[in-house]
C-alpha cells in the first residue's frame, strides 16, 4: 500500500504508526480487511465533516463576506477532499489486494460446513448414539405428520373464511339493493 494512513479522525497520530508498522509485517487477507474497514470507517468521518462544514457555509444571498473566513472554509473544504480521495485510492488498493489473495480459492459449499449426522446406523459402534439417532430420526417422522396435518387444517380454515368472506359479500350487496 504506497498510501500511509490518514492520523486524524478521532485517533492520535501516534496511533496509526504502530498498526502501520503491524500491518506491513502481516499483510494477510484478515488484516487487510480490518484495515479496509477502518479507511471506510475513516471515509464516514471525513464525508460527515465536509457534510457539517457545508451545512454551516452560508448562501451567497447578496450579504457581503469576509474574505479571510470565505477563504479559510474554502481551504478546509478542498483539504477534506483532497483526503477523501486519498481515503478512497487507499481503499481501492485494499480491495484489490484482497481480490488478489482471494482469487485462488475455490469456494467451499455451504453444506460441506454444516456438519449433520448420517442415517445408516453402520458408523456408530455405541448402541446408545444409534437408540438416540433412531429416537430422533422416529420424532422427525412425527413432526413431519403433524406438519401435513397442520397444513391441511390451515386449508380448511382458509376455505371457510373464504366462504364466510363471499357470504358477507352478498349479504351486504343484498342490503345496498334494498336501501
């Protein structure tokens, strides 16, 4: 990374020189990140600060200015910039580094990460795993049938507030024809 790290932004500047330091020892994917997240942290602060320094410049609405104070917000509305792109090139070269380290990998599909018991009891030697596994195995069975059953009493109902729904209807409809 050919940009140092900004001091500011709430940090001493001190601050930055030790993880500085650290940083260029590890240049691993996980340290990149964390820095990655600081600089967008860093980004946050700076564009809140230039967001704050607009918010109190006043409109050119025909009051005169004083020069001296004009020039001095313009000054530190042009640095804040200046770091700003600063921040985002230091961001673009994280991101990339990060691309970088990462495009050899394979990705890993997410069900070779969740680890699951498999139903032939032949891997488990104990009798008091396969009784569990058996016992679970026997409940999952049952929660299955009480599902359906759920599912069918769920439809029956909807069916009958549908019915109740149409009846209401026309009953209404009917009372309008009357009146």
């Amino acid at each position: 990374m050919s940009t140092p790290p900004l001091a500011g932004a709430g940090m001493p500047p001190g601050a930055f020189s030790g993880t500085q330091a650290q940083a260029a020892r590890e240049v691993n994917t996980a340290s990149l990140c964390r820095i990655g997240q600081e600089t967008v942290q860093d980004i946050v602060f700076r564009t809140m600060e230039i967001f704050q320094l607009l918010r109190n410049m006043q409109l050119p609405n025909g009051v005169t200015y004083h020069t001296s104070t004009y020039q001095d917000r313009l000054a530190k509305l042009q640095e804040h910039l200046r770091q700003l792109s600063i921040l985002f090139r230091k961001l673009r070269l994280v991101y990339d580094k990060c691309n970088e380290n990462c495009a050899g990998l394979d990705p890993v599909p997410i069900e070779q990460l969740i680890p699951y018991v498999e139903e032939d009891g032949s891997k488990h030697d104990d009798r008091g795993a396969a009784s569990q596994l058996r016992f679970a195995s026997e409940e999952r069975r049952e929660i299955m049938e009480v599902n359906k059953k759920l599912k069918q009493k769920n439809q029956q109902l909807k069916q009958i507030m549908d019915q109740l729904r149409n009846l209401i209807w026309d009953i209404n409809a009917m009372l309008a024809m009357r009146n």
